[in-house]
C-alpha cells in the first residue's frame, strides 16, 4: 500500500510539473487578458500587462501563401515578441491604466485583407481601440506608432467581448460597472475605420441591466450570428453577492444583442433579457444559488455516433463564484469558489427554451429526467474556462477529433483522447487543466492513459501514532471500515473499498484523528476566575462581549459539559494565595453543568484547588485552553488538513461525508453528490495523554491532466484563451499566469512531446 501511494504521488508530481520550454522576452507585469489581432500574414497575440499600463505582442505565424510566394512572416519571428525600439526587448503599447480585460475583433477592410482591431478594458470609463496592423509596422519602423482610440464608456468596463468571425464591420459587447446613482450597463458598438483608414469603434445600442454581471461570453463560430455580423445573444455570468436560487445571483442571463435599444445618450432603457441560465440544481428545494465569475460556450462539434454536427452554444461551461451560505460546509472548500458547473442552453425539444445542468454520469448528456450532475473541482479554484474548438478534423479520422494527450509521467508514450467536446480551466495554483465534456469528468493521467476496468481508486498510507506506545504496551488503535457487500455478495458502490473511501469524493490530504484535542478557536481563552461558594465550583467568566455561542451550537465541535480546560496562565491583582504560588501543569478540570454563553463552571481537583481565601485578596485572571472530553460528542477530534471535519467517541465509527468533485470510472446509476469520504473507528485501549493522534495520508488516486510550471515560483493563473489557426491541426490555449508574471502555451494534443509546453516570463 506505502508503494502503490509512493508510486501515484511520483505520478502527479511529473504530471503535474512537467518542465516547460522556457522563453526569458516577455518582460510581463501582471498579465491579464489576452486577445487575437489577425492580419494577412500572421495573427497577433496581445497580452495585457495591468502592472505597467501596456499590452505586449507575440507574434504567430500563418500559413505560407497557397500561390507559392514567400511568407512575409519569417519563421525567425514566429513565436516571438514584436521588438521595442532597442531590438532586445519586446515592445510596448500604452493603453491607459490598468489593462484587464481584451476583445480581438477581426476587422476585414474592403478589399478583404484581415486588419484586426484589439478593444482594451482597463481601470478608466472608457475602452482604447488598438490598430494591430500599425503595431507590426511600428516595431519594423515601416511606420510612426499611433496612441489607441478612446471610446467614452460613461463607466469602467468590466469585460468586452466580439464575434470570431471576420466582418467589415464587427460588433462588440462592453459591460461596465454601476456609476454613483447608476446602474451597470451594456454597450455595442461597431468597429469600423475612420476617414484616416484607422480602426476606430462607435456606440450603437445600450441597455442597463439589474443584477451584477462578472464576464460576458458569446457563441463561437457562424452559429448564433446575424447576415451583418452582429451577435444574436450575448451571455453575461451573473456574480450578484446574496443572490436567490433560480434569480440574481445564479448562473448566466441571455440578452438578446438585435433587441438592445439604440445608444441615448438620455436615458439607459432595460436590457432585453431573453431568459436566465440557471446553475443551481433546480430539482433540490435547498440548493443554493451559483453565481458565476466566468463562462464560456460550447462550439459546434461532431459527436462519436455518426449524429449530425451538434450545434454551437449547446452547452455552457462556468466557474463559480463562492457562496457565504456554504462557508464551512465539508466539501465546499473556499465556500465553493472556483468549481465547474456545465449547462444545457436548451433542455426542450419544443416550446420555450429552457436551460438545466446536465444529468450526471452515466446518463446521457442529453437526457431529461435525471439527477444533476454535482459541480466538478479540481486541486484549486478555477479562474477562467474555455471550450477546445476544432478547425478541422485530420484526414480520414472519424469523428469525434478534439484529442488531449493523458498520462505524462505515467506512460512512455502519452495517449491522444479523442474526445467529442473538451473543456479547458485555469486555476489558482497556475494550472491549465482539461474536462471531458461529455463525460463530465476531468481527463485523468492515472485513467485515460491506461485501459482498466475499475479506474484510479484513492489509496491509505500507513498509519502513525504518536506518542508511540511503550515497549510490551497495548497500544491505542484506529480501525478503518470493512468493504461491504449486498445480500447478493456484490459489493455496495459506497462501501467497496478499505475505510469506504470513495473515487472521485476521497480527496488528497492528511488526516489527524486527536484524542482530547484542543478545541479550534478556544486555545487561549481569557476571563475572570471565581469560586462558588455552594457548589465549590470553580467559574470562569468571559470578558463583555465574548461569547462561547458559537461552539456550543457547533455540529462539528459541540462545546459541552464533560470536555475540559487546563489553566496556562493567572493573573492575581494582589499578593498570590499558598494554592496559586506555581500555575500546575496538566491538571485537567472538567466543566461541569451546561456551558454559558459567557463562561463555564470548573470542577476543582486536588492540584488545582484554590480555597476562598484565594479570591477574597483580589481579582483573579486565568487563561485556559479547551480539550475535548470523554463526553457523547467524543473525545477524539478529527481533522482533515486544517478542517476540523468533526468528534467521534471511542469505540463509535466516524463517518466523514463529503461532496463528489469527479465522476469515478465504474457506477451502475449516477453516484450520489454526496457520499463517504472516509469511515474509521478508534478501538483498543484509550490513550494516557491527551494530545495523543494519529496521523495518515490519503491519495485521492485521481492526477486531472494538467500543465503548470513548475520552474517559476508558484502564481495564480487567471484568463486563457482557446487559439485556431489553419496552421495547426489542433489547437494551442494561452494561459496568463497573473501570479508568476508570466504566459503559458499548451498545445493539448502534444503534451509530454517536446515543446508542447512554453513559458514566456
């Protein structure tokens, strides 16, 4: 069992810390948003650098001409940042302070020669409008750089978005913050040129809109556009704080983009709001409400059964935001920030649109009827999401021909998945990790790269015990669960396995499981110690204002009459007593009748017994730590890293419960959302000093295919963006790693290969 763990976390630490290609010319500063400007020869990628005011390019090369002519774009720039004006350095465009978000909009002048246009975001009320061709030209000094074009938002932007489809006159989508008095907003404008031949863009439409929008997201491809261009709906990720299950605050609202009233400079009429995309479980009375922080749309894809093209915008993909409701709830670390809920964008057949989650595996993904599929998580939080879009499918390869390379690090040779529609996140720990759509999973190294008939199953270290027991003494003992069989001997799904772990619900941590533990948050407690003079208890009283509600209305800790403190410190106003000359050490007094909101009473013991005496001199002041005690509630505290997960008594079976954060290998019908994380039972002789834990790993068996680097210190990734060019056969995705001032470029297809990963600092 040590071998197997010792052999799976070797496995995700080479998956997981894949070495990059590492190019030192970016000179980033806290990158951010990343936008495409196409040009004839080549497509530019612009990268906001919100540290320092301005956008770097990084050049990507196209095609060479089908009529056999010479590239204008040399293989020596490809892959390269546009030089400043001292050529060892990347260029820079100024655009004003703090450039966040980017929109690239493909912009075709009338002769049909892509000139792209980059619509920037940034901390002021307005949007800066970059001329790519004019950039190129300038950093070959063929040209005199030109400062941006403002355009007067009334407000800071929040996010800007444009078609992927080239136009004349491309539309974009801004959404900016509530003014004082105000409201937020959403503006189209139309890019176009002004009578100098510059790309400029002009407001058309506005609306305001009543909820708090985070992002906003289009459909990819022809799908959901007009003849002219323009957007037939934008979705806007809804991140209103204290939101309503089903309302504001859930999921994503379509507005339709023909329907929004033409730009007034008077009077800011309601947005057309087609309908609201709901993310919370809508057959669970209780679910709470799933705001969004990112979201992105499916493009049109072929599936494996022979069906028609399924249309773009079929589903939705999110990244929630967190919800104070869930703030220490086990399974929702970080309050459920930054997990991954996918949508149908329409359930029905017929009637009235109507979006739902997808049903949870094994169902179809299309099927109606069934159990919601539970939001999926990965090892951090995810930040932005995208889809993996196909250009083109390889040359007799039947569908489905998204592919994403698993098992670096596990296998020689990864293995291509070809998968019918493929998710891609980024996450908190600078990760870019990939989902299995359709399967809705994430896609494995320990699964996807191997062929087996159970799947990566979480794994138990050996167990520790400290203080380690004398030698010939029994000592104390934790046993974990049996495997469970039905009465027809076939394993019962949630109890199949040694401590009923659970795939895709046990996750990577360590335990601790303490015997009269002390209590979280009551490790030093302070009040005023006095004696009663019936009873002879002693009485510790809070200070005004401190109150000990919170523990004892705990589930988890249950604060209560038989737990106990030890005193760590008194404090005499006066000359101290003969009783109180030395503070005892390890002198436990437990707390006897029902605890008060603002204090406790104290059996006295023969090493701590203070007589009248005592406190007829002076004011007393005493600072105690709380233990766990030999109560109903249990003795022994369980923890799973810094989580106190709950109290077990010994000789009772402990049961952690947790959320699934993945959809295991095997399951006959949907596993529930909810299931066993862990089940143990402390058994054998009880401990003689309190402190007493045990300590044990587990592996949760689960290494989500991945890529980070690992040679950087570690920084939170935020926006990526999916790229396609006729130069590649599958595509690249950019992630900006905020965090570690840098870029990533993963081409999925490849990872593992040489240069399938490249970081840009």
């Amino acid at each position: 069992m040590t071998r197997r763990l010792l052999l799976l976390a070797l496995a995700a630490a080479l998956a997981c810390t894949s070495r990059p290609t590492v190019i030192a010319t970016g000179d980033f500063s806290g990158p951010s948003g990343l936008a495409i400007g196409q040009m004839a020869d080549r497509d530019l990628l612009f990268v906001a650098n919100q540290g320092t005011d301005e956008l770097r390019a990084l050049n990507l090369c196209g095609q060479a001409p089908t009529d056999g002519g010479t590239p204008t774009c040399a293989g020596a720039e490809d892959f390269h940042f546009l030089p400043g004006p001292i050529r060892v350095f990347p260029g820079s465009v100024l655009v004003g302070e703090r450039p966040v978000r980017l929109a690239g909009a493909r912009l075709v002048a009338a002769d049909g020669t892509p000139h792209g246009a980059v619509l920037v975001a940034g901390a002021e009320p307005n949007l800066m409008v970059v001329d790519a061709v004019n950039v190129l030209a300038a950093s070959r000094k063929t040209a005199t750089a030109r400062q941006p074009v403002t355009v007067d938002l009334s407000a800071v932007p929040i996010d800007v978005v444009t078609p992927d489809q080239p136009a004349q006159a491309p539309k974009v989508v801004a959404i900016t913050q509530a003014p004082p008095g105000g409201s937020t907003a959403l503006t189209v404008l139309t890019v176009g040129f002004d009578v100098n031949g510059v790309p400029t863009a002009t407001r058309t439409q506005r609306c305001a809109l009543d909820f708090t929008p985070a992002r906003a997201a289009l459909v990819p491809g022809p799908d959901d556009l007009l003849a002219d261009g323009t957007p037939r709906h934008v979705y806007l990720a809804d991140a209103t704080p204290g939101g309503t299950a089903g309302d504001r605050g859930d999921g994503a609202v379509e507005v339709s983009v023909p329907d929004v009233p033409a730009f007034s400079d008077a009077s800011i009429p309601p947005c057309p709001v087609v309908r609201r995309l709901r993310a919370s479980d809508e057959t669970d009375a209780s679910a709470p409400p799933r705001p969004l922080g990112a979201l992105a749309l499916s493009p049109a894809y072929l599936p494996a059964n022979g069906a028609p093209v399924v249309p773009a915008g079929t589903f939705l993909l999110g990244a929630t935001l967190g919800n104070k409701v869930l703030c220490g709830k086990p399974g929702n670390p970080d309050c459920g920030e930054g997990a991954l809920v996918l949508l149908r964008t329409n359930v029905a057949a017929s009637g009235p649109a109507r979006s739902a989650l997808v049903p949870a595996p094994p169902a179809d993904p299309f099927a109606t009827g069934q159990p919601a599929m539970v939001p999926l998580r990965t090892s951090a939080p995810a930040r932005d999401v995208g889809f993996l879009g196909k250009s083109q499918c390889p040359s007799g390869v039947s569908a489905p021909c998204t592919f994403v390379s698993a098992g670096f690090g596990l296998v020689s040779t990864p293995l291509q998945v070809s998968l019918g529609l493929a998710g891609v996140a980024s996450t908190d720990d600078g990760s870019t990790v990939f989902i299995h759509a359709l399967e809705r999973r994430f896609l494995n190294d320990a699964r996807d790269a191997t062929i087996g008939s159970v799947g990566p199953q979480p794994v138990l270290s050996q167990l520790a015990l400290s203080p380690a027991p004398a030698a010939g003494e029994t000592p104390t003992g934790l046993t974990f669960a049996d495997p469970v069989n039905d009465a027809s001997g076939n394993p019962l799904p949630s109890k199949s396995q040694l401590g009923w772990m659970n795939a895709g619900v046990t996750r990577n941590g360590r335990w601790r499981v303490v015997w009269h533990a002390v209590i979280p948050g009551l490790e030093s407690v302070v009040g005023t110690l006095t004696r009663d003079a019936v009873s002879g208890n002693l009485r510790l009283q809070l200070p005004p204002g401190k109150t000990l509600d919170l523990w004892t209305g705990s589930p988890l800790l249950q604060l209560g009459p038989g737990d106990f403190v030890r005193i760590l410190a008194l404090v005499l106003s006066s000359a101290p007593c003969p009783e109180l000359e030395s503070v005892p050490t390890g002198v436990d007094l437990p707390i006897v009748g029902a605890v008060r909101s603002d204090g406790f009473d104290l059996q006295a013991v023969a090493q701590f017994s203070p007589g009248p005496a005592c406190f007829a001199a002076g004011t007393i002041s005493a600072a105690v730590e709380v233990r766990t005690g030999s109560t109903a509630a249990g003795d022994w505290l369980v923890y799973r890293e810094q989580d106190a997960l709950g109290r077990v008594a010994h000789g009772s079976q402990f049961v952690a419960l947790s959320t699934r954060f993945d959809y295991p290998l095997i399951y006959s019908s949907a596993p529930p959302p909810v299931d066993i994380e862990l089940a143990f039972t402390p058994s054998g002789p009880l401990p003689t000093a309190a402190g007493t834990l045990f300590t044990f790993s587990i592996s949760s068996g689960q290494v989500h295919t991945s890529t980070r680097d690992t040679t950087s210190s570690l920084g939170f990734a935020t926006q990526l963006l999916v790229y396609l060019s006729p130069k590649f056969q599958d595509p690249l995705v950019f992630t900006s790693l905020t965090g570690a001032n840098g870029l990533l470029q993963t081409s999925p297809s490849l990872i593992g290969a040489a240069n399938s990963v490249i970081s840009y600092y």
